[in-house]
C-alpha cells in the first residue's frame, strides 16, 4: 500500500496534558520520511470530518458553513431558472451539512446562522434582494412559499437515516444509556420527555437530539420502527417547512405509531 507522506499526519491523544507536553513527539517514518505531528488542538480531517484530538468538531462545522457561503455567492447573478438555481445550491451548500451533521453537535444560534445563509442563497436564486421577507422561501406551497430545504429538515433527515443504520446493525446500547440519563421508560417518552428542555440541553448527545428535533416537527415514533423509515425521512423536510409556518400562527400536527 503506497502512502503519501505529504497528507499523512501523526496525532497523538492522551487526557493527560502534562504528560502529553512532557513526552516528546514519536519518531515515526514511513520510506525514511518522518511524519509531522499534529498538535492536539490542530485540526485534521478523519473519515470527512474535522475535528481536533481533543474531540472539538468546530472545525467541521466552519466547514459546512463555508462551503454554504460559497455556494451562495456562486448562484449569484446567475442565468439558470430559479430552481435550478436552487438545485445547484443544494448541491454545492448542502451536502457537506447532510453528511455530517447526524453526528456533529449543533447549537441552536448555529442551525440559525446557518439557515440565514441557506435563505440568502435562495435570495439570490430568485434574484431578490436579502432585505425580501425570509417566509417566501420558509413557509410551505400551501401558503405561498417555495418550501425550499431547511436545516432543521436536513438534520432529522440524517439522524433518521443514522438510526436505520444502527438498527439494521442491532447497534442500539446508547439509545439504553439515553433512557437511563433522562430517566425514561421508551424513545416515546424521551420525546414527550425532551418538550421541557431547549435545544441547547437537548443537545448532549445523538438519541436525545433526534428526540428533540421529532418533536419540535412534531412527529411522534418509538422504536422499533414499524413502518418504512423512509415515510419518516420523507416526511421530515415538509414537517420543518410547517414548523416555520406554525411559528407564525399556522399550526401542523402529525403522529405515526407502529
């Protein structure tokens, strides 16, 4: 197996800091060529993610917010339709926040700044100006919007897929450890459970995370899944068009029980 020396990086991690800033850098060569070592507070890519060795992912997050801003300055005065404006968006913006964010912590302010980007980008797809009121493209058809991809859709949309996976591979212990932690009987009541806390709390880790964000678009499920997670998936883009519009007066509701 061949080796580039140029993009491979030693990173060393260990809790114990005076250890760490004691112990000197291991000497390790691949062809004669050493390898740099990474600080433990430097960022490097891993499996598409970016994060530190002490666990800090912000760099991950800077990431998907930086490809967004420049999808959305690349559409700008562009000569495609609307939509295909907006589709392009989604290709270049979007992806890098679909991948990751299933595992990837995500304040409530961040999702918020990273929807004004998103809404932005749609701005200029319709040739608007970004002073144009943001419900155009946040409400759903139904009330005269676009119903364009929100975060919030996108996010549950990946931990509902992370949940496929982990159900297919019967990989489910967490989800035991989370009922434990907020001291709940089923995922169900995790749900009902996660109504009295923030985002910000909500946040700790992924099963609490996509209880939270089932119920703020108000779809209700326990595990296991008796019906195709992909009617949930599906569902889930719409729902958090409608939870923009019920923020505003419109209200929406949804259950699905196995």
């Amino acid at each position: 197996m061949e080796i580039n020396v140029k993009k491979t990086f030693l990173l060393v991690i260990d809790k114990d800091r005076k250890r760490r800033e004691s112990a000197p850098s291991p000497d390790l060569r691949i062809n004669g060529e050493r390898l740099k070592t990474l600080d433990i507070n430097d960022a490097c890519r891993y499996l598409g993610y970016w994060g530190t060795g002490n666990g800090n992912m912000s760099a991950t997050r800077e990431v998907v917010r930086e490809k967004a801003r420049v999808a959305r300055d690349l559409i700008k005065s562009h000569p495609l339709t609307p939509e295909l404006s907006a589709e392009l968006f989604a290709q270049k913006g979007i992806g890098a926040f679909q991948f990751s964010s299933a595992l990837i912590e995500w304040s409530q302010s961040e999702l918020e700044g990273l929807q004004k980007i998103w809404v932005q980008a749609y701005k200029n797809a319709w040739h608007v100006p970004w002073s144009t009121t943001n419900s155009l493209y946040t409400f759903p058809t139904a009330e005269g919007g676009h119903e364009c991809t929100l975060p919030s859709g996108v996010l549950t949309q990946a931990l509902l897929q992370h949940v496929d996976q982990c159900m297919r591979h019967e990989e489910l212990a967490q989800l035991a450890h989370t009922l434990t932690e907020w001291h709940c009987n089923s995922f169900t009541d995790l749900i009902d459970e996660i109504e009295l806390w923030d985002w910000n709390v909500a946040n700790k880790d992924f099963w609490s995370r996509l209880a939270k964000s089932l119920h703020t678009l108000e779809i209700i499920i326990d595990l296991p899944f008796g019906f195709p997670i992909n009617n949930i998936i599906s569902l889930a883009q719409s729902k958090s068009v409608n939870h923009i519009g019920r923020k505003n007066g419109q209200k929406t509701c949804f259950s699905a029980r196995p």
